[in-house]
C-alpha cells in the first residue's frame, strides 16, 4: 500500500491527534479481539512467521531470506510465501530471488499448493494480524530506530495491536544498528520474561562497488527511510540530498526525470534501496546505483538451536 506515516506516530510521546483519535483505535482492538479467534493451524508442514506489529519498515523480509538460508543449510525444502499485493512486487522479487515464492491472495491457498509440492516449512513473510492461521514458530520484527513510535495503536500510533500481545508471540528480532537496544530489550522482557531475542544489524554488501567520494542524491520509498540515510552516512557516504516517498511508492516516469535534474543540479550521483530499484523499469533505473543490504544476525548459532528445538 502506498503510505505515508503521520509525522505524529513516531513523536516519544502521544500528542493531541493520538489522543482524539482514540475512541476509534478502542473500536478497531475490540473488532480484532472478537474476530481472532477459531484460527487454523496447517496439518503436514511446518510454518514460520515473521511479522511485525509496527506498521512498515522493520526488517521482515530480509529477516524471511535470513531464516530460509538457514533452513536450507539444514535440509529442510522451504518455501516463502506472501499474500499478494500488486504494489509489494519489490518484496516479491527480493523473495522469489532468493528461493520459491507462493503468492496468493488468500494465505491458506499458498499453504496449500505448498502441501501439494511436499514443503517441509513454510516461511510467512508478514501474517502475524491473519485471523485465519495460526503458526509454529512467530517472530515479530522491529526496527531499534522506530521501535514503537508513540506506542500507541491505529489510527492514534503505528502499532497494528498492543506491545502486551507480544507474550503471545515466541522471539522477537530486533533490527538496525542504534544505542537503544538494550533499553528495548529490557522493555521486551518487562512485558514478556520468557520470550526470546534476537539482534541482526544491516550489513551493505555492495560497497567496494560504489564511489564514496562522489556526492550523493539518495531517494526512497520505504517503511523507514532513516535506516537507509544513516547505514549510507555510517559507511562514509556524502549525501547532499535526501527525497522520501511512501512506501511501496511506484515511481512514474516524471518522478525520475525530476530526481535526475535534481541530481544533476546538485552535480551528484544516484542511490537508492535494492528494494526502491526493483520497482523501476530498465530504463528508469538506468544510471542508478542502489545500496545491497543483507541483515547480519548477531546471535546466529541461538537462532540456529532455537529453531531445531521449535521445529
């Protein structure tokens, strides 16, 4: 979906908007609470969902090709799957790149053609909110930078549901490079002792590629654009421009012309995400450079035993 958080969801403390937007975030909890229940738990394969419960931009889909590298170093026949949207063609690519991707509108039909194909576990990038299915194994994802904004829940903050409900969940990833981690892993654990945590951190993989001494315009459409702005500026890249757009945003062909003659009058160079790049066609993205990155898992060998023992 192409969107732009408010600017007030992500303020350390709920403002004004946050407050008289609540009776409607009361309204859409008791809505999920009356129709999460009766779920299904698929027979004859094992799942893995990676999900969020902060809106866009914590790492779900790098953290989905993480896991599915693991499993396949295990033995185990993965497929990833991911509910069809016509403007997420970005992850679909970065999925289907990296291994088998069921793409259906409906979850439980993927489920099924990958019952058909004998997959022994099926990675679910994104679902966590799905009132029909239940999972093996959760993670929710968040990003160390946005963490949950001003914790409060749709529409008055950019939480799909309540920071309580991670008890419920089995692990948590916690993404990017920043000094809060151990204040959120201490709030983690404040809310739910026994559930387990995971670090990964952004890694380029494409550096020795790029030119850092020339200057930079760098655009993006993602859920958290700051990531990006500051994994380039960390690894000494000179950005004298920055261009936001929505998530998901597929850029037309004036958007480019206008970000070309932006760059040219800033006498820079182009970069923006794999993901942003994915949405251009082959002549839009003519001349532009884009940042690879992979998520390097801190604690990879507890992942590696955690999911041995849940699966």
């Amino acid at each position: 979906m192409k969107f732009r958080k408010p600017s007030f969801w992500d303020y350390k403390k709920p403002n004004i908007l946050s407050y008289i937007l609540l009776p409607i975030t009361f309204l859409i909890n008791f809505i999920n609470f009356l129709n999460n229940k009766n779920k299904i738990k698929p027979q004859k394969i094992k799942t893995i969902c990676i999900g969020n419960i902060y809106i866009g931009g914590t790492g779900k889909t790098p953290i989905s090709v993480k896991i599915n590298k693991i499993l396949n170093n295990l033995n185990y026949k993965t497929a990833f799957i991911k509910k069809n949207y016509y403007d997420q063609i970005d992850e679909q690519k970065l999925l289907s790149s990296n291994g088998q991707l069921l793409c259906e509108k409906n979850r439980i039909d993927a489920v099924k053609q990958a019952i058909n194909q004998n997959i022994d576990i099926a990675i679910f990038d994104d679902g966590l909110q799905d009132k029909r299915l239940s999972y093996d194994i959760t993670f929710v994802c968040f990003n160390i930078q946005s963490w949950i904004g001003n914790g409060f829940c749709l529409p008055s903050g950019p939480l799909r549901e309540s920071l309580e409900n991670i008890k419920k969940y089995d692990a948590v990833f916690l993404n990017g490079n920043g000094e809060e981690s151990l204040a959120i892993q201490n709030a983690i654990k404040h809310t739910s002792p026994n559930i387990k945590i995971f670090e990964a951190q952004y890694m380029p993989t494409n550096i020795d590629k790029l030119e850092h001494n020339k200057n930079y315009l760098a655009f993006s459409g993602i859920g958290n654009p700051d990531s990006f702005i500051k994994t380039l500026k960390k690894n000494k890249f000179k950005i004298v421009k920055t261009l936001d757009f929505p998530d998901h945003y597929n850029y037309s062909d004036q958007d480019i012309i206008k970000i070309r003659k932006t760059a040219k009058d800033l006498d820079a160079k182009i970069i923006t995400t794999e993901k942003d790049y994915n949405r251009l066609n082959k002549l839009n993205s003519e001349g532009i450079e884009y940042l690879k990155i992979e998520l390097k898992i801190l604690n990879e060998e507890e992942l590696i035993n955690f999911l041995n023992k849940k699966l």
